[in-house]
C-alpha cells in the first residue's frame, strides 16, 4: 500500500522541475536504466518493458514536491520491487480501516524520510503525506515522530547509495554556497564544512 525547510524559497516552478528531471536523468538513466517523468495524473513507477527501454517514475501534475515523493519511493525500492509496477504495492484511498492505516502508516515512514532530505537538499519546504485525516483512525503526531526518528536514525546508519549520490547531486545544484561538502554523514565527520545535519531536521518544522 501507498499513498502521497524553514525559511528557504520553494523552487517549484516550471524551471525547478525540469532541473530535477535533468539531475535525475543525469545520475540514473544509464546507471540504473530509470528516467523521472513529468505525468498529467496520478503518480506510477513503470518498470521498462518490450514498448520502453528505460523504467519510468512518473510524478503527478509537474508538481515537485510529488516528484520527491515518487522519488523516495524508489529509494527505498529494492531491486525486485524496481521490476514491478509501482513496486508492487497497492493504492488504498481515503477511509481506511484501523488495520489499512497502520499498514500505510509503516510502509511510508521510511520513503517519507528519504524525501524530507531530499527536500531538505533542494532548499524545498517538505510537507508529510497522509491523506486519511478527515476519515479515518490517524495520529499525525505520532507519523511525524516516526519520520523524525527515521531520519535521525539514517545519521547514525548511513543511506543507500543511490539516494546518497542524489543527495550530493541536489545540494550541489540548489544550496552550492550553504552546504558544502556535500556529503552526508554522522555528525562527527561534519567538522570539515557545512552539510545536512541532525540540527537540519526538527519535528517543529513537520
């Protein structure tokens, strides 16, 4: 199942967009045969098949905030996930059960973590996804404490190399002057320069 910075500007226009789309390409096309692509509707990742060469993460309306979202999905993706049509999961709307939402609940706390860093390395303000407010059981406080904790524990853990390499390629692009070296680790090896730190991610700001 599946859904949906303080202070700094929210590059979200036409131009943002297709510098991500460009990034994105750039890093993944040949390495891992996956293109973004700007959709009219609802988000799907489509893995490549007889009529397209490349998998394709298509993002909803142009917006980039969604495109992050879809993007962490495939973060998160392992290589069996990444051969199936939007990794396999399902989509459940508005008014899930009790036992639905835990369900959604678990399998969005990690990918809602990788995008608040990728917001974070973008100068994007990120917002959490969860959808099931008005109809449904859902503790939003809680949510956002999951996702903090899972972006605290990314720190003392480390990230996958692809969202690693897409991190660096995101704070190199759109905070060059801010954070420097671009690289993200535990906190004790940030004495060489600024870069996403723990102080970076406060649960106030979710």
């Amino acid at each position: 199942m599946r859904d949906a910075v303080h202070s700094l500007p929210v590059p979200a226009d036409d131009e943002h967009v297709d510098h991500l789309i460009h990034l994105f390409n750039e890093l993944f096309q040949a390495s891992e045969n996956t293109v973004l692509v700007r959709g009219d509707d609802e988000p799907i990742y489509l893995p490549a098949d007889s009529q397209h060469a490349h998998a394709r993460i298509v993002f909803a309306h142009g917006y980039f905030a969604s495109a992050l979202h879809e993007i962490a999905h495939w973060c998160i993706a392992g290589p069996e996930r990444r051969k199936l049509v939007d990794f396999g999961y399902w989509y459940a709307p508005d008014g899930r059960d009790a036992e639905q939402q835990q369900v959604f609940e678990g399998l969005e706390i990690k990918p809602q973590a990788i995008e608040w860093m990728l917001a974070k390395a973008a100068g994007f303000r990120y917002r959490v996804s969860c959808d099931n407010l008005l109809s449904g059981p859902f503790d939003l406080q809680a949510f956002k404490r999951n996702i903090h904790r899972e972006v605290m524990r990314r720190f003392d853990e480390g990230l996958p190399d692809r969202t690693q390499r897409l991190i660096d390629t995101l704070l190199a692009h759109y905070l060059p002057e801010t954070l420097l070296p671009k690289k993200l680790l535990p906190e004790s090896a940030t004495q060489r320069g600024r870069t996403l730190s723990r102080a970076d991610f406060s649960i106030d700001d979710l």
